[in-house]
C-alpha cells in the first residue's frame, strides 16, 4: 500500500525538508512539479498543490485558489501566497498575461488591432480582454440601426 500524508503538520513537515531558499527570496520545492512547474504531492489520497497546503497551513483554510504574489510556481514560501477564490485567481493570470486558455498571449484581437494599453479594456468581473477599437464600431453599428 501507497504511503498516505494524513496530517496537514507532518506534510508541511515533509516540505520543509524538501525546500531550498533562492537568492531571489522565493522557497522552491524541489519535489515532483508538474508541466507548469507547480510542486505536487499526493496528500489525504489526492494530488494536491504543495502551495496550496502551504496555504492552508499558514492563513487558515484557503479559498478556492491560491495566488503566489511572486509569480513563481514552486515557490512555497508562506509570505508569498494567499488564499483567493478562482475568479480572483483568474483575473490575476489574465492581468499578468498567462491565461490558462492562451487568450493572456495573444496580441491582436481577432479583427486584427493590437492589445496595448490605450486599445484594451479590462472587464474588472470576468478579468476578459475588450478591444475598445472593435467595442467603439460595435456600438456605432448599434446606433446606426435604430
């Protein structure tokens, strides 16, 4: 049988022991990360986020997501992560340009305009991209119809 982490102390524990400190301030867990770089290890029967435990541990049971304010996946040191929901965590990697879906790398929108600063418009409760270039003709069609 597969040994099994119960105990949120004893595994904390465990990544202690497996941490190294970086001169950029970051702890890095040098345990198994995945494909995005995130620590992984099996906790209560299921693979979990060595971040997300870390959370857990230190600010009380974490919202849906755990946010690095850092911005590095195997950083697992405790002032470097809160808890969030994953609309925050969302809005968070849109705003940062690494969107999950691939939208955060794109550049243009699908008409063709640049995303810069003055041409994008951020949705402040989805996190979404608007290109205000094709928002403003979309509404000058709108008025033309009526």
């Amino acid at each position: 049988m597969a040994y099994k982490r119960e105990s949120l102390t004893e595994t904390v524990a465990e990544i202690w022991a497996n941490t190294k400190q970086m001169p950029n301030g970051c702890w890095e867990w040098q345990g198994y990360r995945d494909r995005d770089g995130y620590g992984r290890l099996r906790f209560r029967g299921k693979k979990r986020g060595v971040h997300c435990l870390m959370c857990a541990h230190f600010h009380g049971r974490p919202g849906d997501a755990t946010i690095h304010t850092c911005d590095n996946p195997p950083c697992v040191r405790p002032g470097h992560l809160r808890p969030a929901t994953f609309a925050e965590n969302n809005r968070d990697s849109s705003r940062k340009g690494r969107a999950r879906s691939g939208n955060g790398f794109k550049t243009h929108c699908f008409r063709g305009h640049e995303f810069t600063t003055a041409n994008t418009y951020m949705n402040p409760a989805s996190g979404a991209r608007v290109c205000r270039t094709c928002a403003r003709d979309h509404a000058r069609r709108r008025r033309t119809r009526t």
